[in-house]
C-alpha cells in the first residue's frame, strides 16, 4: 500500500491537479504569475489589457449624427434641364423652350462639362448649390435661363452590404444620416446563421469591427455611413478552450459580447461531479510581453498568467460571474485529488480481493 501510494502520481487521469499546475511559482525563477479571482483583485484585472484575437472593439467609429444633405461626388452621374423662354434660343433646338442633358459623368476631378460655360467643378455641393452655381452662370448667355439639376449617386455616394445579411447589395446614400443600422436594416437584417454576429466596417483602408450587440445597446456606436463605406456581417470567431475535469473538453465560441468566467463553466457543461475541483478551476492566459509589470498591479507579472478560482466559496462565485474570459484563453479544470486516494483504495481492496480467494 505504501509503494502505490508514492505512485499515486502516475496513476491514470484525465486532468491534472491544480498543485502540479501551480508548483512552478514556488520556483527560483518562476516563469508563471497566479492570480486568485477575488472581489479586492478584480478592478486590477479589469485594467489590463484585453487578450487574444477577435478585440471586442477594434477602433470603432462612434456615429457622427446627421451630416447635411448629401453632396456629389466623383463619378456621380448629374441629369440636367435648361429652361429657356426666348424665342431664339441660343441652347435650345427651334420651336423647343428646354434642353436636356443627361448623365452627365462626375469626373475624377469634380467636373463636368457644361455648353457655354465649359468645365464646371460642382463635386462636394449639395445638388441645389450646383443648380444655382450654374444657373447663375447661365444667365450671362441666357438671360432667361433656369436650370434643374438631378443627381444619380454612382459608386463615391454609395455604401456596399457585402454579407451576412439576407439581401445583399449596392444602396445609393439617401440623406446625410445614413446609418450602419439602418443599411443593415434595408439588407433585410443579420442571417440567422450567424453567431453573434459582428459588424466590420471598411473606410479609407482601414477595417473597424465591434458587434451587433453592442450597436443595439449604444445608439451612440450607430456610425454614420459616408460614400465608398463596405459594411459586412460576419459570425464571432472568438473562442476559448475546455480541458480537463468539466463537461465538454473542446473550443467554445463566444455565444455573445462578453463571457465571464461563470458563463464559462455553464457552456462548457459545468465540472464533472465524480472528478472536478471546484476549488481549482484555472484560467491560463499569455499576455504581450510590453503589457508585464513588475509591480503587478498595472499588469501581470509574467507573460504566462494563470488565474484561479474557487467556486466553493460565495467570493469565488460572485468574482467568477464578473470574471472576463478572453479570446484563446484555456479554461482548465483541474481533478480532485480525491480521485487519486480513491483509486488506491480500489485497487488495495481488488488485491486483497484476490488473496483472500487464493488463501480460501
């Protein structure tokens, strides 16, 4: 009994014990930080830095209100009417009192070119400012003269749903408060396929993401959309890994914007009854060496920061429920070193067992 004791180490399991995990703080040169999940500790945690791929916000623009009536862009297509009264007419056929002008093409530059009055610049005017700009113009050669203008946004006023909605496509911007909302909105919605669904947006080069979760809650979030913007939906990729004692022992995505610890062990089928720890649930998680502290109070001590938490006690509980999982963090649930002890004991009751038949 005494030589499996000492052997009780190597016995078969499916975790590890949480004083194997953690005996490497103990060392000269620990190369792990451990952090209980405590009331007093969780503001500290709070502060350092989020972990992981998939950020929750990833320089999302905040919505900007309504920015005016809209204004032409390169490459609109501008449809013109000239009004003229005088019998004759220097712009318009015999018998006729107008002349049409039709898709007229924005240059790269702004312009378009307009009979008498040569290359006119009317990109970032409002469609009336055009109007008047070249109906004043007009009046010099055609004193009677009045213009309508029209405006066909082409691609510079327009934003792209590219997908993860029901009806994807191309919409021409309709005012100047267009909104991430309201083109998803038009876009017949997120498909419900998606997981928590995550909202990128692509402007001037740059891609901003946050969720669609956030955007319901904050009507601040809801972002202004200019011309050229491309807005997409995609599913939350953000996971976090399962081992050891607990239900499932595999990746679980993020099923909404947050997870806190607690959330963890319900979706990872909470621990396993016969095994677990429920003083030694783990959180391991690797931050960036620029975010390590020496202090430990502005950031972790070591780069390999591993977190624990009793859930056998009211203050474990309630800091596991405000508790923050990251993206790749591995959420290890350690076994019972109660198992071990058991094993012995039915092994020793097995081998006394069998000598009790063979003394018989």
């Amino acid at each position: 009994m005494v030589l499996m004791l000492l052997a009780a180490c190597s016995l078969p399991r499916g975790a590890a014990i949480s004083n194997e995990v953690l005996r490497e703080q103990k060392s000269e040169n620990p190369q792990i930080a451990v952090y209980p999940v405590t009331r007093a500790l969780l503001p500290r945690f709070a502060s350092w830095p989020y972990t992981g791929s998939g950020m929750r916000s990833e320089g999302w623009l905040r919505g900007s209100g309504r920015t005016g009536e809209p204004r032409i862009k390169p490459y609109d297509r501008v449809d013109l009417i000239i009004w003229d009264s005088e019998e004759n007419s220097l712009i318009a056929p015999a018998g006729a009192k107008l002349v049409e002008m039709k898709n007229l093409r924005v240059s790269q530059t702004g312009h378009i070119f307009v009979p008498y009055l040569g290359e006119q610049r009317i990109a970032d005017k409002t469609a009336e400012a055009a109007r008047r700009q070249l109906e004043s113009q007009l009046i010099d050669v055609v004193p009677s003269a009045q213009v309508q203008l029209s405006v066909v946004p082409g691609t510079g006023s327009a934003v792209s749903l590219v997908g993860g909605v029901n009806a994807p496509g191309t919409v021409a911007l309709p005012d100047g408060g267009f909104t991430v909302l309201g083109l998803i909105a038009q876009g017949g919605g997120p498909q419900s396929t998606l997981r928590n669904p995550r909202v990128r947006l692509i402007r001037g080069g740059h891609t901003y993401a946050t969720s669609l979760e956030r955007l319901y809650d904050d009507p601040s979030l809801d972002t202004t959309l200019v011309g050229g913007d491309k807005v997409m939906l995609v599913a939350d990729d953000r996971y976090f890994r399962a081992l050891g004692a607990s239900g499932k022992e595999q990746l679980v995505y993020f099923e909404k914007e947050r997870i806190s610890a607690l959330d963890a062990m319900s979706l990872i089928g909470g621990l396993e009854d016969s095994r677990a720890n429920p003083k030694g649930v783990l959180i391991l998680r690797q931050y960036s060496p620029r975010a390590v502290r020496a202090d430990g109070v502005k950031g972790p001590q070591n780069v390999r920061t591993v977190f624990t938490i009793d859930l056998t006690s009211a203050d474990g509980l309630f800091s596991a429920e405000k508790f923050a999982i990251h993206p790749q963090d591995t959420v290890l649930v350690t076994e019972s070193p109660v198992n071990s002890a058991r094993t012995i004991f039915s092994l020793v009751g097995s081998a006394v067992g069998v000598g009790n038949q063979l003394s018989n």
